[in-house]
C-alpha cells in the first residue's frame, strides 16, 4: 500500500496563514514562522480589543448621563438611584441618547427621579 504524504494539507494550512498576515509589514506577510506568530498575536488582540469596546462605550455612556444630569441638579448615583425606585428601566445607552437627542425628555426623567427620592 502506498504511504499517504501531507504535503497538500501542510501547504493548504500555511496558504491559510500567510492569507491571514496578508498586509502585515515586512516577513511577518512573507515568512510563515514570523505569520503565523503575528497571527495568533494579532487575534489576542481582536479578541481583548471587543471586550475593551464595550467597556468604553459603557463609560462614555456613563460620563454623558453625569454631564446631563449635573445640568439637572443631580449627580449621577442620585440620578440612577432615582430611577431605579421610580421603576424606569432604561439602561444606560438610552439614557445617553435621551440626554443628546432630547433634553426636555431627560429633564423629565430626572425630575420623576426627583420624586422617587
């Protein structure tokens, strides 16, 4: 019987890489030791980078709720406090589009916040 030889797959897989690291600078898009390691790399990277996204959005969500609620006569704590025991589910993104889309809405909303306290 004959003996079966990887080559076809072992290229498929380094096409595969090099594919990958097309762009890169210099070997890292060339050679397919140095690829491959700017690959794994580079996917740390993406994988850290989408959980980092939603940690900054929820923080610019936050500092834009703060500024308008500061505008309103409250801090944000109060203001979240308030809405909480007023039964207003709206999560923060919303808020944040309330409080630039429509200030009459979100000075509404901080004054039912008011009442609740």
């Amino acid at each position: 019987m004959a003996r079966i030889k990887g080559a076809i797959m072992t290229r498929k897989r380094r096409n595969k890489v090099l594919k990958m690291a097309k762009g890169y600078y210099g070997s890292k898009a060339k050679l397919f030791k140095t690829a491959k390691q700017a690959v794994m790399k580079s996917g740390q990277y993406a994988y850290i980078g989408r959980k980092l996204k939603k940690r900054d959005f929820r923080r610019l969500w936050i500092t834009r709720i703060s500024a308008a609620a500061k505008l309103n006569g409250m801090n944000y704590s109060t203001l979240i406090n308030g809405l909480k025991k007023a039964d207003i589910s709206l999560n923060r993104k919303m808020l944040s589009e309330i409080a630039i889309a429509d200030p009459a809405g979100f000075t509404a909303l901080c004054e039912k916040a008011k009442a609740a306290l």
